[in-house]
C-alpha cells in the first residue's frame, strides 16, 4: 500500500509568503474603511468595509485608526456621526504572522463529536495581516448551520479583503 500526503506551508490568509509581512503588537495604521480589492466565494458585496468585517453597521466612517494595547487585543478608533468612537477585539497572535479574532464561535452537537440528533454552528473567524506594500489584509470566514435528525441546511464562505494604508502628514 502507498500513501502520498501532498503538504505545503501557508500564511493562512491566502496571499503568498513574498508578498506577506507578519503582523505583531508594535503594528499602528491608518486604514481607508472601503477595500481594494475582494475575492473569495459567497462574498455578497463587493465593496466590504472594515467595520462590516467587525459588525459595526450604520457607522459612515471614512477610515479606520488600528494599533493593539498592552493586552494584545486590537483596537478599532473610527469618526462616524456619533463622534470618536473606539472599540476593543480580544483575539491571539498566531505562529504564521497573523492575528486571528473570532467575532462569534457557537457550537452545540447532541450528541458530542457525531450529531445525528442535533446540531448548529455559527462561527465568524478574522484573520488580519499585511502585504509588504503595507495594504491591510482581512480575511473572512463564516458558517452558520444545523441539522435535526437527517434534515441539514446552512451556508459558509470565505473571502479576503485588502485595505489601502492612509498616510497622514503633518
């Protein structure tokens, strides 16, 4: 018997490891709120902004301020109608130079590991890294399903979006 296991090493985010810089906790930038560019399956808007990434919706900011604080979650200061706003993700640093938040993780299963009786998922993963042209990198991956007995329905999907860096100048 022969076995052939095909492996290679990843960024995790889809983008090619020259093209790849690794974030950490000293990054700090200034991020235009509308992508440059979008791809991926079951992405339903074209244009995605940061803060749709995040679920903040019915904001009309034009750019977003991102560093991470001294506990290493990241930190979101945008000006929308409302005035400054700031709000706070909790995620980790992972090994291949991203960092990784998870905006919702729910899982049940009856019973545990094989639900045949039931089931439901929803989860929506962030991945944020950066290209060596200094352009924010999102990416996306979501799924929301469920099963009773034999009868399953749901959707998931995964799509990357990069973000032109503003520079201020003083």
């Amino acid at each position: 018997m022969i076995i052939v296991v095909f492996s290679s090493c990843g960024t995790g985010l889809k983008i090619s490891k020259s093209d790849f810089s690794p974030i950490d906790n000293s990054f700090k930038g200034t991020y235009e709120n509308k992508s440059l560019l979008t791809k991926g399956r079951n992405n339903y808007n074209s244009k995605t902004t940061i803060l749709d990434f995040f679920e903040i919706y019915k904001s009309n900011a034009d750019s977003i301020q991102m560093h991470f604080d001294a506990n290493n979650n990241l930190v979101l200061t945008f000006r929308d109608s409302l005035g400054v706003r700031t709000e706070t993700f909790n995620g980790q640093f992972k090994k291949k130079g991203y960092y990784e938040i998870y905006i919702r993780k729910y899982r049940k299963e009856i019973p545990p590991f094989f639900p045949i009786i039931y089931g439901t998922r929803d989860i929506k993963r962030l991945r944020i890294g950066l290209t060596k042209q200094m352009e924010l990198v999102i990416d996306n991956k979501w799924a929301r399903d469920g099963n009773i007995f034999i009868l399953a329905g749901g959707g998931s999907g995964r799509y990357r979006s990069h973000f032109r860096q503003i520079t201020i100048r003083q």
